[in-house]
DNA sequence: TCTCCAATTCTAGCGTTGCTAGCGAACAGG
DNA sequence: CCTGTTCGCTAGCAACGCTAGAATTGGAGA
C-alpha cells in the first residue's frame, strides 16, 4: 500500500502550504496594513492562484483569524517571559503590563487581527484554541497575588480590560501619546 | 438683490440635505451595521444619487465621522444627565459609567463609528469638535473627587481605557456577557 | 416672456474587491 | 499504456468606492 504515504505526503504539502498562506497574509499585513491583504496579493505572494485560498480557508476572514490566533500565542509567550524573568508579584505585574503594551505597539496589525478584525473566533468555548486560554492563563497569575480567592479570574479580565482600552483608544488617537507610561502605571497602581 | 436671500435659501437646503444623509447613514448602520452602509443604499435612501454624496463629504470615511461626531455629542449628553441627577460623588461616578455602558450596548453601531471605525477624528487638537471635548470633561468631573489635584485628567483617562476595554472586549465575544456587572463595579471600587 | 448661462444633479463607467463555476492538466491505480 | 479522480487554473460575477462628462434645472438679463 504506497497509497497510504503518498496521501501523508499531499497532507504535509498541504499543511505547509497552509502556514505559507498565514505567515504571508501575516507578513504582508505587518507591512501594509490589513487593507493591503487582499486574496489577489495574497495569492500572488504565496505563488497561487486565488481559488486555492478558498480550498484552505472559508473566506477573508478565517485568513484573519488564523493570523489572529498566531497572534495570541506569540502575545502569551511575551507576557509569560516578562513574568517569569522577575521576581515579586509587583514588579511581575508591571512587567506583564508592559510586554502587553510593547507588543500592541510594536505589532499592531497583529493586535488588530485578534480585537478588532476579527468577529468569529470561539473564546469562552470549550473549543477556544489554547492559544487564547494561554494568554489569559498568564494574566491570572500575574494578578493572583492581588486578589481575594473569588475574584482572581474577575480582576484578570479587569486588568485585562484596562489594558486593552489604554491601548486601543492611543492607538486610534484618542488619548495622546504622550503621558501613556503614567497612565499605565496609574492603572496598575490602582488595581494592585 | 434677490440673488442673497436665494442663495441664502441654497445653503438652508443643502444643509437640510446634509443633516438627511448623515441620519440615513447613521439608521442604516444602526438597523443592520456599517458594512450594510454602501454609498449606492445610502443615496437610494436619500433619494439622490451617489455623487451627491460626494459633493458633502469627502469620502465614505467622512460620512462615518459625521455620525461618530453626533454619536460623541449623544453619549455626552447622556452622561451628564447620569452626573446630574444622582448626589454624591460615589453614586454619580457609578451612573455615570453605567451610561457609558449602557450607550455602548443599546448604539452598537454609533459606538463603533466613534471608536473602532474611524480614524481620522481630531481628538487632542485645537480643531477638535466641542463635542468631543463634552464628553471627556463628564469623565474629569466624575472622577475629580477620587483624584489627587495633579492627575484629575489622568485618572478620567484611566477611567475611560477602563469602560472602553470592558465594552469593546464584551462586544467583541471576549469577555463572556455573564459577570459584565461584577467586573464593572470592581473597576470603579478600585479606581475611587 | 424668452433666451442664455451657470450651477447642480444624473447617467454611465473605471478599477478593485471577495468569491465561484467549470475547464484542463497532472497523477495514482489497474 | 490507459483511465478516473483529484487538483489548480482561467475567466467571470456582483458589488464596492469613486469620478468624468452629459443633461437638466433654474435664476438673470434683454
């Protein structure tokens, strides 16, 4: 039965060319904004023709969330290096705080692609990727020390609110940039 | 000279027309979501055709400004009636953040137009609309009590990345709509 | 009142978008 | 070597934002 290994193989290529397809909607969006990412671009990159997007993903929007989920364990991997790089629940905090802040501003098409492109990924479901528990896994602990025992997974998404505001209303110019470190650290102040 | 009052009479119209397609694009997007907000369903819905629209705005983008500018002057105005009619600072800091709240929950649309779909506003300028500033300074007021004299604005930023984060992040499926209420007032006892 | 000119609105169309039908080539199996 | 299926491609659809240029409207002067 050579049968069987060759379909392994096809299923390999096609797996391959899956992530070819994610890292390039990825990469062409970091460079351009996602307004740029379109199926004739992103097909012309990959060196396929635009139908074959369509045999991977459903539409447009399973390519965003794909990269969304991308985004979401690179971010979880950030913070759990800030936290576990320190010592002291305080200075952990701050420096969680900070990774998350670094990573919205250093990749904000990424960070778009998680919060605001994307409608349709699964969060509080059994089938949520592990990728979104990890990141708020990493938000929990950092707060545990902060919290009586009932509330800890409700100052988490506190926390994790004040951060996405603080974010998302400088990167949409609604807050200046300029006192943004006081801010933060306000927020963190008040919570801790 | 006729010619003044007719031209006069010129402007009262076009403006009349102006404020039509603003409200047209703002029950549209309403009724079924800014991505049902086409320049061709629009204009049908105004009865003109599509170039009139360009002749008032610069652009699609333009035309959401104009409803997120209306939406900031609603939201300003609700807030303050929360502040006004409740005594005490702890109680209208509360009201007033749950009409925040409930604004962003009950326009979906309008809230989205001011804060995820625009964003070519001017927020922190000499040129920015008085309605934007109205809101903005309910935030400040409400907060003025629970703040040291040097970080007032501070602390109605913090506020405001606060309630943001928490409707955008519900809105968007990623907090789950249970303990919406609960993560609300542990923001506010820990920010007053 | 009739004509003319300027302002204004409409028709028609361009280039691009996401997405799909259906043809043609490539390839595993007999 | 032939056959049947799987796969990727070419071509095209409807709808998008936006614009050029024709057509219509309506005030002004004779």
């Amino acid at each position: 039965m050579a049968g069987m290994s060759i379909h392994a193989r096809r299923e390999r290529e096609r797996a391959e060319r899956e992530r070819l397809i994610v890292t390039a909607a990825r990469e062409l969006a970091e460079a351009e904004g996602w307004e740029a990412v379109t199926t004739r671009r992103l097909a012309d990159r990959v060196e396929y023709s635009q139908p074959v997007l369509y045999s991977h993903f459903k539409g447009m929007d399973a390519i965003v969330a794909a990269v969304a989920v991308d985004g979401f364990a690179d971010l979880a991997a950030e913070m759990r290096a800030a936290r576990t790089s320190t010592r002291g629940p305080k200075r952990a905090l701050a420096n969680v705080a900070a990774a998350y802040v670094a990573f919205a501003e250093q990749r904000p098409a990424l960070y778009d692609a998680m919060f605001n492109q994307t409608v349709s990924l699964a969060f509080a479901t059994p089938e949520t990727p592990a990728a979104l528990r990890a990141g708020f896994d990493e938000l929990r602990q950092v707060v545990r020390p902060f919290a009586a025992d009932d509330n800890e997974d409700l100052l988490a998404e506190v926390l994790w609110s004040g951060l996405h505001g603080l974010v998302s209303l400088t990167r949409g110019g609604r807050l200046p940039r300029e006192n943004h470190d006081r801010r933060l650290a306000l927020l963190l102040s008040r919570l801790a």
